[in-house]
C-alpha cells in the first residue's frame, strides 16, 4: 500500500447500491494501492442501509465517512464533494421513482447535469463514471428506445466535455438480476428455472456489479489521471451462452436447474412491473438487441474487443458466472419463492 499523508477523498455516489457499496469496499481494502478517504453519499445518513454501509466498511483509522446528499439538489452535491480530489458516479433511470412513462426516464439526464455541474464547481480531478456505450450507433438506429442505456452515453459525452480527467466503466448485465423473476425463479418442484428471453445459445457478458466496478474503479484511481485520463474500460466476463447458467449453478451448487426462456412479452410485462409502464418498451428492446446483437463484438455488441485496454492498462478481468457464485453464495431463489 502506498501510504499517502493527504489521504485524499474519493465521494462515492450510490454508495448502498451494488456498484457504489463495491467500490467504497475496493477503495478501503486491505488490497488497495492508496490510503483513501471515501466520503459515501445517500440521501439519508441514518438509514438502514447507510449505517450497514459505515459498519460493514469503517476502517481502524475511520477513513468512511458518511455524507448526505440528492442527485437533484446541486448544493447539496457541492458540499459533498467540496475538497475532494476524485468522484464515483453513477446514475440510474429509476431514481427511486416509479417510471409512468417515458419522459420520466429524462430524470436520469437532469441527475447527470447536477452531478457533472458540481463536480466541475468543485475542481474535482477525478472524474469516475458508470456508463454504457452508444446503443443507436451500436445498432444503426434500430433501437431508438433504449433510453437507460443512452442516457448514459449521453452524460458520458458531457462529462467529457466539462470536466478534466474523466474515465468511464462500463459493466456487463449484472448477475444480481437473477434475483427477479424475469431472470429466475424456482419450481414448485424445487429446480431452478434461468429463463431471460435470449437464445439458450447466444454468448452475453456479464458482470458482478459489487466485486468488479469496486475493482476496477479502485484501480482506476491508485493508476490516476495519467494512465487513465478520457478512456472507457469494459466490465464484463468472459462470454457465456446462456444455456451454460444452468450447468454451471448445478455443478457449483448441486441443485437442479434448466434453461428455458419466457416470452419478450412476458418479459417485458415483468420487468416494467417493479419500476413502471414507461420502462416496458426501454427494457423489451435491450433484450430483442441481446438476441441479435454481432458476437464478434464485446459489451453489447457495440465494441471492437481492440477498443478495450482495461487487461493492458488495468491487469483486471472481470468475474465469470462461476466465480460470482463461488463469492456471492448465491443458491438460486429461496424455496416457495417463484
């Protein structure tokens, strides 16, 4: 570890969330290469889950702290990052809010700007997003409505234009979606049923969204503006065909289990139900894009594989199917469960 007297402050955003609680793990691990002061930003410092947060990762020397803070108050984002030589950002199309139609997803946008304008207030040198590729170029314009995905394209591009030193990751579809039942859900016989509406053949990739954004965005920052500045590393596993979930959770866990895909109607049906109507459509042409999309190209078909430099420059590969089992103790969906 390199020890260093400043113990400059990361902020992570979405710090109780999957990729933010990862990251403010990696960046505090015994593992990491700089002694960092992470400043977790949630709306609520007293909830559950921030103080499971402060009591899961305070360090000996409490380099955690806990701030509050709302993606769409700027002021109050200011003074989370006031001092601060680096930030975690990532955004999200739900916001905790339910998605009526799709105007509601530009909320994303508004979250962006607020995040990219404070951090430009606050001179931040670091600049560490979660974003996604360009999905019209990806699929010539096919799919115009995957909005989830291009809204972050698009505060990436404005990230790039107004801040410094920005570096983007961009992750895989995230194992922790086998917890719904669109991805999984178990039988009344007890097996286990993988079932998104994709191909038992088609290769897709992957991600854990805790292990991997946290490592990857903790090697980002010990590597710094130098090695990292303006370039976009891609988060995913090796590519595995979807009917290999199956084999691979019974050879790791022993239960019972088969691939058997639902329709892109019942699909979509499930996957709006939780966030609301105006994500159906947004969620239904990401998985007719997976179906189809070009398998000699890496994170959803939208790169060449000689775009992606996060081995050479990072040394890191993100986790396999196996691996996230093996660390996750994921066992399927509880019994009585669908």
């Amino acid at each position: 570890m390199t020890l260093n007297t400043q113990n400059r402050i990361i902020v992570v955003l979405g710090s109780t969330g999957y990729q933010g609680k990862g990251v403010v793990s990696s960046l505090l691990s015994d593992d990491s290469r700089e002694l960092w002061n992470v400043r977790a930003v949630t709306r609520d410092v007293n909830s559950v889950s921030a103080q499971r947060l402060l009591n899961d990762f305070q360090t000996s020397d409490h380099r955690l702290s806990l701030t509050s803070g709302d993606i769409f108050d700027i002021e109050s984002l200011q003074n989370a990052f006031s001092g601060a030589y680096g930030v975690f950002a990532v955004t999200s199309e739900t916001n905790s809010r339910t998605i009526e139609n799709e105007d509601d997803l530009k909320l994303e946008l508004e979250s962006g700007k607020n995040i990219i304008s404070a951090a430009r207030i606050c001179r931040i040198q670091h600049f560490v997003l979660s974003s996604l590729p360009d999905m019209r170029r990806a699929t010539s314009g096919r799919f115009d409505k995957l909005f989830h995905m291009d809204h972050k394209f698009v505060i990436e591009q404005w990230a790039k234009q107004n801040l410094s030193a920005v570096t983007c990751l961009l992750p895989g579809l995230f194992f922790t979606n086998l917890d719904r039942p669109q991805y999984c859900r178990r039988e009344a016989n007890g097996v286990v049923l993988f079932c998104p509406p994709i191909p038992s053949t088609k290769l897709v990739e992957w991600v854990d969204p805790v292990h991997d954004m946290g490592i990857f965005a903790a090697e980002v920052f010990a590597l710094g503006i130098a090695k990292t500045k303006n370039k976009n590393y891609v988060v995913c596993s090796p590519k595995l065909r979807m009917g290999e979930f199956a084999s691979t959770f019974t050879r790791v866990t022993g239960q019972p289990a088969i691939y058997s895909p639902i329709s892109m109607d019942e699909w979509a049906d499930l996957a709006s139900k939780a966030v609301g109507n105006g994500f159906k459509e947004d969620i239904r042409q990401m998985m007719e894009w997976i179906s189809i999309a070009p398998e000699d190209k890496i994170c959803y078909g939208a790169l060449d594989p000689a775009e992606d430099s996060s081995w050479e420059d990072l040394h890191l590969r993100a986790s396999s199917f196996e691996n996230w089992l093996r660390r996750s103790g994921w066992r399927g969906p509880p019994e009585g469960k669908p």
